[in-house]
C-alpha cells in the first residue's frame, strides 16, 4: 500500500511540475498511421489516459493492412496523409514524396531541449544533402553507453527445445546447425500434440524479404548492411570496397544448403507465399524449429509462447557463419554492430498536420526523463517498484507485460514505438529498458531459462556471440537512400523475390544450376547499377565522417 500511496503521489508530482502541460490547449484527435500491422489499443488505455489528461491529445490510430509500399503509394497519390505518420521500412516514399515536414524548422535548443540534445551529435548522419530531417530515429540513441543483453537483430534462431536435446552444443557453423535440425525432426517428427515440426521457415513477405536476402553477409562475417557486402578495411585510397553479394558464389552455397534442405522435406513450400501474420501464427504455435530473422519481428510469437508457458518453444539466436569445407577461408562471425540510429525509421510529422508545433511539443514532452519512465516502466507502485534507487519488478509484474492483452490497456505501444526514445543507461545508473536493468534480467527469467543458459555457462543471452564492432563510418549500409536509382532497385528486389524461392525449390542439382545461373544472368545488370551507387554513397559518407 505504501508503494502504491508512493506511485500516486509521485504522478501528482509529475504533472504539477511538468512544464510541457497543455491543458488550456483546446482538446483535439491526431490521426496516426503505422506501416506495420498491429492491435488497436483499449479504450481505457491508461497512459493514452495520461496523456490525454495531460495534453489534450487523443489518437485515432491506422495499422498497415496488406502491402506496405501498394498503401503508401494510395496515400502519396490521394495526399491521403494522417498527422502522424511512420512509413515503415518504405519511409523514404513519404520524404521524397513531400509528405513530410522538416522537423528541424521546428526544433532548437531554446524551444526543445530534449529533442535537441536528443540529435545534436548525430545530425551529420540524419540530415539529407539539404540540411534537413524528417524523422528523428525511433531506435538506435543510446545514453550513456549501448546495453547489450541479448540480440536484437539478425540472426539465425533455433529453438531451446533443439540444442537441449542434443545436450546443448556449441553451433557455430551452418552445418552445424541445419544438420542439427535434421536430426532433432527425424527423432522427433512431431511435437507432443501430433502437430509435424518445420525445420526451416523463410519469411518472404514484402519488406521483411530480408529474411531469405540478407544471411549471406552474416555468414561471411559482416554485420548487417542489408543487400551489399562491404569491407571495412579501406583500401590504398582509403576506400571501402562495396559490392552485391546476391550474385557470387559464397550467396549459391547459401541457397544449395535451402535447396538440400527442401528436397528433404524439412521446408514447407508455403513459407514462400505465407504471409507476416501466417509466420507469426506459426512461429507462435512451437512448430518450427528455425529461421533467420531479427529477434524484434517475431516479438509478438516470443510473447504468446511464453504466455503459454511454452518456454521450451522460444527461440535461442546463434551467429553462424561458413565453416572453411566451404572455401570462403577462416571466418569469425560479427552480428553485433555498435550503436545503430534507426535512420528514417519512425514518426514524421505530415505536411497535412494543421498543428505541427504542437506535435513537436509532444515528442519533446514525451522525451522527459518522467515520460520516459512512464512509457518504458510504467506508473511507479503499479507496474514497478524502487528500492535502495534501483527500479525493480516483481516476476509478476514483469511477466504480465508479455500478455498482449495487458498491453494494450497498459501501454502506448503505437506511440512509444515509433515516436523517439532513450536507450541504454539512465543517470542514475537504472537501464532505460526495463529487460536490461540485470536485476530483472536475471530475477524474471524463467526457470528453463535459467538451467538452459546455466548449461551453457552463460549468464545472458548475448554471451553467444562476439562483442559488438564499432560503428562503421557509413552507419549500416541499408539506411542509404535508394530513391536516386529507385527503379533499378526495385526490379533488383524483385528478381530476388521473384527466382530465389524457385533456386530453394529445385528438383534437382542439374536444375538448381541451371536456375542459379538464369538468376544471376537476369539480375547482374541491376547488381551492377546497385553496387555502383552504394559505391559512391558509402564513400561519400566516410568522407564526411572523416572531415
């Protein structure tokens, strides 16, 4: 009781302190669009409640249904634009649209301090060659120093249940791991309901083709730059070798290995036309055994599995890379990238909005150590607890924020996922991330968890993989954007999506051959004009970063 008298009287606090207060703004309802299916939250939402109360804001949110660039291209032609609104991975439609306004009209150190202190020592990176910013990262801005627990981005995932079986070895190689999950389903063809395993889904889906894309450059070693292969060692002139990897050799001994998976009946053929919801509901079912993704977008299927007590299901990232048999020399994987800005990745502010500052003023308000607390803990006494100056859940509190329901009567999700953010540690040494703070990582662990990582002799679940590199000069390679060869780069897209699920599906060597090789005959024009262009936007980027 006392915790909770605590909490409520530190909200009373808040909001008689809070200089961002509005309440003598007239009431108004801000029409959002996120560019990624979801939940609408409940009306009773307790923060949307908050902030309601406190600025005057209520949201009307849209969630992407269907193709992400086919309803982008309906509102850019309609100007069909909501106040808010996050394009997803397809936002460069919407800035060089003129959807957008330029953020930087309205942010100063004198007007937005938090905004502004936000950004400032990473505005060489976000503006464009204009000098202007559309959308202020929704991740990626660490304060204090980056936390590393766990993986939040790509690898190649297996479930626990599989490496316990086998007595939990240490998979490093892709054999390693396909072979591994041969021999997991061919002892167990089954889960314990009758329902047949999957050895290896490949999510093809719009944007999210990354997945049968983008392993190649993790397997050579690199992290992730999405379609390019970049060396990081400049060469005499200082310039970094940029180059496709879709068409050479170390790509074909990535697909053959899908190819002599498939032929063995370990990938179902409709993992090439499923769409994202599909995966999910298969992933959150426990039958598939693995998959290359990134660990935040199939958070929802984690969630209902662990919900469901079905830790066993949940997924462990492994970074494989080629073992030498392969020819490509000694590799030593690097997953893990420092700090990456999640450049042109969240909220922009539309050119539709008839209340742009106030927008504005709400990221600005929203960025306050208070409201950050709020959107990322939640009320103090109620959802968390201090003790000793540590912000601390019980297990219950912390497991009940992976039920989808509580969620979305307890979070603002829509809003804190793509509005900007604090990551990494607090000033007082708190984490901002309640699953980073090592108290919680450790207490709020399940039982499996615990003896599975003990097994290992592990204490977290990035003690799988190698430290994080530095940042590159040029960031990740898969922010640069594309729109000045837009054309070019679509068709390169879509022969991938087009002739690699057929490469996967080849009856035989002979037409898998034949099928690699009419792949690569109809996209090295396209591999040509890309890798040209990356070219020159890589090293016009490490030279400004060098000036």
């Amino acid at each position: 009781m006392r915790k909770i008298i605590a909490g409520i009287l530190a909200m009373v606090m808040l909001l008689s302190l809070c200089s961002f207060a509005v309440a003598e703004q007239e009431p108004i309802t801000v029409t959002v669009f996120r560019g990624d299916p979801g939940d609408q939250p409940t009306e009773d939402n307790k923060i949307y409640k908050m902030i309601e109360d406190q600025f005057g804001i209520k949201f009307e949110i849209e969630f992407l249904a269907g193709d992400l660039d086919e309803t982008l291209g309906t509102k850019i032609a309609g100007e069909d634009y909501p106040d808010l609104f996050d394009g997803g991975n397809s936002a460069e439609k919407l800035i060089n649209a003129g959807a957008l306004i330029n953020l930087l009209d309205y942010i100063s150190e004198e007007k937005t301090p938090n905004l502004y202190n936000h950004i400032k020592d990473l505005l060489p990176q976000l503006v464009n060659e204009n000098g202007e910013l559309f959308i202020i990262p929704n991740y990626g801005i660490n304060y204090h120093e980056q936390v590393v627990n766990a993986c939040n981005g790509p690898a190649f995932f297996i479930q626990k249940q599989v490496l316990a079986w086998d007595n939990y070895p240490q998979i490093k190689t892709l054999d390693q791991y396909f072979d591994l999950i041969e021999r997991f389903i061919t002892a167990n063809p089954t889960d314990e309901n009758g329902a047949k395993y999957e050895g290896f889904a490949i999510l093809c889906e719009d944007w999210r083709h990354f997945c049968l894309i983008n392993p190649v450059q993790h397997l050579m070693g690199q992290p992730n730059e999405g379609e390019v292969y970049i060396n990081r060692t400049a060469d005499e002139n200082g310039i970094h070798k940029v180059e496709t990897f879709i068409d050479k050799d170390y790509s074909k001994a990535y697909y053959k290995k899908l190819n002599e998976f498939f032929k063995k009946g370990f990938i179902n053929p409709d993992t090439f036309t499923m769409t994202y919801d599909q995966y999910i509901a298969k992933l959150s079912a426990g039958t598939v055994l693995g998959m290359f993704d990134q660990t935040w977008d199939f958070g929802t299927a984690t969630a209902a599995l662990e919900t469901a007590g079905m830790h066993k299901n949940t997924y462990v990232a492994l970074p494989l890379v080629y073992d030498e048999a392969y020819g490509f020399g000694t590799i030593s994987e690097q997953y893990l990238n420092g700090g990456v800005p999640n450049k042109d990745r969240g909220f922009g502010i539309s050119v539709n909005c008839e209340y742009p500052e106030r927008m504005v003023q709400l990221f600005e308000a929203l960025l306050s150590d208070e409201w950050q607390k709020i959107l990322q803990w939640g009320i103090e006494g109620e959802d968390y607890y201090v003790e000793n100056g540590r912000m601390l859940m019980t297990q219950e509190q912390y497991s009940i924020r992976n039920d989808a329901a509580w969620k979305m009567a307890n979070q603002a999700l829509t809003i804190w996922e793509s509005a900007p953010k604090k990551q990494g540690i607090q000033d007082d040494g708190n984490t901002w991330a309640p699953g980073d703070q090592p108290e919680i990582l450790q207490l709020n662990m399940s039982d499996y968890d615990k003896a599975f990582l003990a097994a290992y002799g592990y204490g977290k679940w990035a003690d799988f993989f190698n430290a994080p590199c530095e940042l590159a000069p040029w960031g990740e390679a898969w922010q640069i954007d594309k729109a000045p060869i837009q054309d070019d780069y679509d068709k390169f897209n879509l022969i991938q999506d087009q002739q690699l699920p057929k490469i996967i599906m080849s009856a035989d060597d002979a037409a898998f051959d034949a099928n690699w090789d009419a792949f690569v005959a109809e996209i090295t024009p396209y591999c040509e004009i890309y890798a040209n262009f990356m070219q020159a936007e890589v090293t016009k980027l490490v030279e400004l970063a060098t000036k």
